[in-house]
C-alpha cells in the first residue's frame, strides 16, 4: 500500500458564486474533504506531494493535526477511511478511470476507418476534447461534502 499524504490547500471560491469551492492548485488523483477556507486533500503521489509542498501557502496535515479535527462533519467517517479511499483511487486499470472526449471518440472511429489523422485534425480533436461523451464525472475530484 502506498504512503498517502494529507495536505492542507487553500481554495477559491465557487466559479458560479454557489456550490463547493475547489483547491487552489491542481491536485490530480485525491480525496478532498473542504473545511472552512481550506481543502483536505490525500494523495499518494509523492512527486505531486512534493510540488504541492513547495507553495508557501500548502501545508502538511500531520496526524496529530488531523486528530483534532472531524473528516466530514456530522458523518461517522475517519481518515482511516479516507486514506483507503486515496488507496482505491490507483486501483484499476488507467485507460477505464479516465473520460472520453468527443475528439478521441471521433479519433477512434476515423483510425478505425483508416483514415490519417493530420495536423489539423489533432487541433480539432484536442479542441472537441472539452466535450465530454463518458466518464465525465471521473475527472472530478473524490470528495466528501457534508
């Protein structure tokens, strides 16, 4: 089992005024829990870890730290949990944990096809990638919201 690291990352505000705010840095793979003006994350990327250290304003939640406070408020879940939660996220096999853009949909059907792809295909693959077909909702941080 790998290592998680628990860090504690600032947030920005919700983009449409209301609903969850999001971490502040880009923290792939994780399990966030947010607290009030702080995001809980725990991945088990150490490289990622380690970049994410290297802001001033990121800190590491110790487990003294994380004792003294309530994972998610009002539901009996430990960090224990959570930290089998980060585990579960490596788990599986890569190219099913990701979505599917229209772009490489589109890509697989011409490929099937024997069509080339060009340069100009690849912009326009890459640019119809922002419309998700499947799996949309992976690409969305794990969290526990109370």
């Amino acid at each position: 089992m790998n290592t998680v690291h628990w860090l504690q990352v600032p947030t920005l505000p919700p983009e449409s005024g209301s609903g969850t705010p999001s971490p502040k840095y880009e923290v792939g793979s994780a399990v966030v829990v947010y607290g009030e003006g702080s995001a809980y994350v725990g991945l088990a990327d150490e490289a990622l870890a380690s970049v994410l250290l290297a802001q001033e304003d990121v800190h590491l939640l110790t487990a003294e730290r994380r004792s003294q406070i309530q994972p998610v408020p009002g539901l009996p879940m430990t960090w224990e949990q959570l930290e089998d939660q980060v585990s579960a996220l490596g788990a599986g096999h890569h190219l099913h944990r990701r979505s599917i853009g229209l772009g490489d949909l589109i890509a697989a059907i011409t490929r099937q096809v024997r069509i080339s792809e060009c340069g100009s295909c690849a912009r326009r693959r890459h640019g119809l990638n922002r419309i998700r077909v499947w799996g949309w909702w992976r690409d969305r941080p794990a969290q526990a919201t109370a």
